[in-house]
C-alpha cells in the first residue's frame, strides 16, 4: 500500500515501549551512559491518487537515543528478602535504575521516500509491539518507505537507594492551657477598626513614600 502511495500524513503517534540500559563510562566515575529505544505506532493517511478518499494504515517506528547522566557511586551490597518466598535475594549491581518520564510526541513531517540499499531493522521488536499488529514483520519488503519526524519531550533520571537521617523528637506535653473564647462573634468584630484605606486609593505622594 505504501509502494502506490503518493502522499501521506501522519494522523496519531503513541510510544508503546522503551528499552533502558545503563554503563559505566570508563575513566569517569559516577557518569553513566543511558540506551534508550523508543518504540512508536504510527498511524497513517495514505492518498493513492488525486480525488481518492484516504486510506489509514498503522506502522513501526524506531529511534534510539544516549545520554550521559551523573549517578554517583554505591560500594555497598544491598540484600532484600522476598515476600512470597524464604529465601533472600541480593543485588550485587551498583548500577542506578534509569527511569524514563515520556508523553506522546508530536508528529512535525511525513514524507514518502525510496527504501535505502541496506534496509535491515535497528532491532528485533518486542512482543509487546508485535501484539498490537496481525501478522508477522518478518519477510515484508517494499521499494518505498516512510519517514517521519517527531517532536519528543523526554525526562530521564538516575536513581539509587541512599540513607536520610530524619531527626525524631519525644511527645511533648504542652505547659500552658488554650483558653477558649466565649465572646460573642458581634462584639469580637466591633473590635476591629474599620479598614478605611482599603477604601481610598493611594495618592501619589504615598506611593513615592512607600517606594
């Protein structure tokens, strides 16, 4: 369908799935590099000649990304047992955990262009994005291809588990006793004075004043 497309236009993007790996970056310590793969379903406008209605197809994007983050350092080894088992599970790693905040980006382009001579995949999808799709993506081929350009708002962090000391004090009895008020509300307020310069704008010379 694509192949006999002559225009398109990119109706709806949504990111299904990202694959995270964090690495040490030799000679610098507490710098980490972060793989992200971000996984994208598309959905399409296809027009295969002039005056012929649309016809909507679904497709894959992949795009990869790397950042260098300052995670600091762990030299100790954390152990933690599981609920629904005895036994007790340790973690050796002292790699923090990347964690990846992404809303749906915004489609900028989509053009249709020929299939470059090297058209192998970036990656292998995951099931998780093949199970949106009927079908296999193994053996599809085509003269062309479509590309498109995303606008991605993207946080990414690095966390590890530190200790924060929190001060704790005794209850403390209170040495005075509230007293309650009995006053009626009527003559509590007759009390205040009434707030006049609330209701005469500052004149000129008092704004200087106050400056």
């Amino acid at each position: 369908m694509v192949d006999q497309a002559v225009s398109v236009k990119c109706k709806k993007v949504e990111v299904v799935n990202v694959h995270l790996g964090v690495e040490e970056v030799p000679f610098n310590k507490g710098f980490y590099s972060v793989d992200m793969t971000f996984f994208f379903i598309v959905t399409l406008s296809l027009v295969d000649a002039p005056l012929c209605d649309p016809k909507t197809v679904t497709g894959v994007a992949v795009h990869q990304k790397k950042v260098i983050l300052y995670g600091s350092e762990g030299n100790v080894k954390t152990f933690a047992s599981n609920e629904n088992t005895t036994r007790t599970n340790r973690f050796d790693s002292n790699v923090p955990k990347a964690v990846l905040q992404v809303v749906d980006p915004i489609c900028l382009s989509a053009k249709i262009s020929e299939c470059p001579v090297n058209n192998d995949p970036v990656c292998d999808l995951p099931a998780c994005v093949c199970c949106r799709f009927r079908g296999e993506f193994g053996g599809v081929t085509g003269s062309k291809a479509i590309h498109v350009t995303l606008g991605l708002f993207t946080i990414v962090q690095l966390q590890r588990m530190v200790q924060i000391m929190i001060p704790a004090y005794d209850f403390c009895v209170p040495d005075k006793e509230c007293q309650s008020t009995t006053e009626d509300p009527c003559a509590l307020f007759q009390k205040i004075q009434f707030p006049t310069d609330e209701f005469f704008p500052p004149k000129l010379t008092e704004l200087n004043n106050q400056k």
